[in-house]
C-alpha cells in the first residue's frame, strides 16, 4: 500500500482567500494524510479546520499557535486510516497511524491456506471471513453505549483533578485520546 503524505507549511490560514486555497490543494493533491504547519489559528478553531479538507469522513487533530507563530492540523481519512494522538509537544503533535480495516480483512484473507477447486476454496474463506469479522466486530465495537458511559465517567474524573492541579502532559494526552474516542462513537 502506498502511502500520500503531504506536509505543508500554510504561512497562517486565518484569512478565508487562505482557507480556500488550501482547501482547493488539498482537493486537488487527493492525499491520504495531510500535516498542516504554521496555521498561526488560535482560540475557538474546530469549526475551521473540518471546512478545509471537506470530507466527511476526516480525522483531525490541532494544536493551536501561541501566539503570531505555530499551530499545527493533523487531517487524515478515517475509512483509510486509524489514527491517535500520541504527545503533544510544546510545539509539536506526534500522531500514530495504522492500516484500517481494508488492511485487516487482507490479512485475514491472505492468512486462510485451503486447497480445493475454485469455488470451494472461495466459499471457505468467506466462511472463515465471516467468522473473523463477528469476532472483530464483538472486539472493537462492543456494547457502545456501555463504553460512552464509561469514557464520560473517566473524562469527568479528570475534571475533578483538574480543578484542583494542574494535568501533567501524560494527563492531558490521556484525556484528549478520552474524548477522541468518544468523539468516535458517539458518531456511530
């Protein structure tokens, strides 16, 4: 699989002629990831960055400038890409990326050895496939309602402390990949 990464530097996207010209690159250049730099945004942007690259399916992480300088959007296709916040530096994002589920279902499908005629050999694997889907499914989906109430319970926890400390970065890291992940399935 290949892999289209485009970083780029913006020089500032507070201007909308900004927004629309990186908006038309991004349309235009059809990548898979896109590593925005030097957005110098900052206060209330989260209905910004989702207007640059319109598809309804991204994933975004930001980190907001300080001041005339950074800022920094991770954009990437959420059907492609499995994507999560690891560190947020003090002029940095670190993310992680994995293969989605089209990756997963090539490697169950890949994995099956079964020797016969064509068509034998075609439905016994996707006997097989649908055996590892249901188990996949059970695994990453389970009880979603169960898992909202749960990672809403965490986040509140992490409010609490929060009101009387300061969150170590560690703190924070974990309590934004909380809410992502509720972001996540609250969608679904």
């Amino acid at each position: 699989m290949r892999v289209k990464i485009i970083s780029w530097n913006v020089r500032g996207l507070n201007g909308s002629d900004k927004r629309d010209t990186a908006r038309k690159l991004i349309h235009q250049w059809e990548a898979d990831i896109y590593v925005l730099v030097e957005t110098k945004l900052e206060g209330n942007i989260d209905g910004l960055i989702p207007n640059i690259w319109e598809n309804r399916w991204m994933g975004e992480v930001h980190k907001e400038a300080m001041g005339s300088s950074g800022g920094i959007a991770i954009l990437w296709d959420k059907r492609v890409w499995k994507g999560e916040l690891v560190e947020i530096g003090r002029q940095s994002l670190t993310g992680k990326f994995t293969g989605g589920f089209k990756d997963k279902v090539k490697e169950w499908w890949d994995s099956f050895n079964i020797e016969g005629r064509a068509g034998y050999i075609l439905a016994e694997k996707m006997k097989l496939l649908k055996v590892k889907m249901k188990e996949w499914s059970k695994e990453n989906k389970g009880n979603w309602k169960q898992r909202k109430e749960d990672i809403l319970s965490q986040i509140a926890n992490w409010e609490i402390i929060q009101e009387h400390r300061m969150l170590t970065d560690d703190e924070i890291l974990q309590k934004v990949n909380l809410a992502m992940e509720f972001e996540e399935i609250a969608k679904k």
